[in-house]
C-alpha cells in the first residue's frame, strides 16, 4: 500500500516541470526564461522529458511490473540533476530544485528498495 504513496509523491515531484511542455510560460516562472532566449525551446524539450519520467511514476504507482524500469528512469533524472548542480558549484538559483530532488531521494529509495527486494 505504501509503494503507489511513494509513487505518487515522485509524480508530484517531476508534475511541474512537466506542465511547461504544454504551458511554456511556465518556463518563465521556473527557470527565467523567456520565449526570445534559443535555450527556451530545449527547456520546452526537456519538459517532455520529465513529462516521460512523470507518466513512469504514475504508471509505476499503479502497475508493479513497470516498477523496475521507472525506478531507473526516475533516478537517473533525479540523481544526474544533483551530481551536475554539485559539480557545478551548486549554484544558487537552482537550489530550489535541488533541494526538491533531494527531498524525493528518500522515496526514491523507498521504491528502489521494494522494487529490487527480490
């Protein structure tokens, strides 16, 4: 019963950068940036992406066997996001973000231990 909680909290976590892709203003309000900036398309890109790791976590909440896979997408995307911000000197203002990632580690793991328990 607990591993869709931790699921969903994971959903929430990737929910708003997922929303930019089909409301690219968010990206002003997240991130700065604005829609003359050539990095505002990739950001719009890259919200896809976290549309992808945001459908593995609901579909993860609800069938087990897809479980495994979304453990590795959804880490991938939240640890790769905290090794390049520390590397780059944890910049400031995407701290925010960081601390967020960080705040999901824990169910991260949770699911990561129960998917691979066996």
């Amino acid at each position: 019963m607990m591993q869709p909680i931790l699921w969903l909290i994971l959903a929430a976590i990737h929910a708003m950068p997922a929303l930019a892709f089909f409301r690219p203003a968010t990206l002003t309000s997240l991130y700065g940036l604005r829609p003359d900036n050539p990095l505002f398309l990739l950001m719009q890109h890259r919200a896809g992406l976290f549309l992808a790791v945001f459908v593995a976590c609901i579909w993860a909440a609800f069938v087990p066997e897809g479980r495994r896979l979304a453990v590795l997408v959804v880490g991938i995307s939240m640890v790769s996001f905290l090794v390049l911000w520390w590397q780059a000197g944890a910049p400031a203002p995407l701290r925010r973000i960081a601390l967020v990632d960080l705040a999901g580690l824990p169910a991260l793991a949770g699911v990561a231990w129960l998917a691979f328990r066996q």
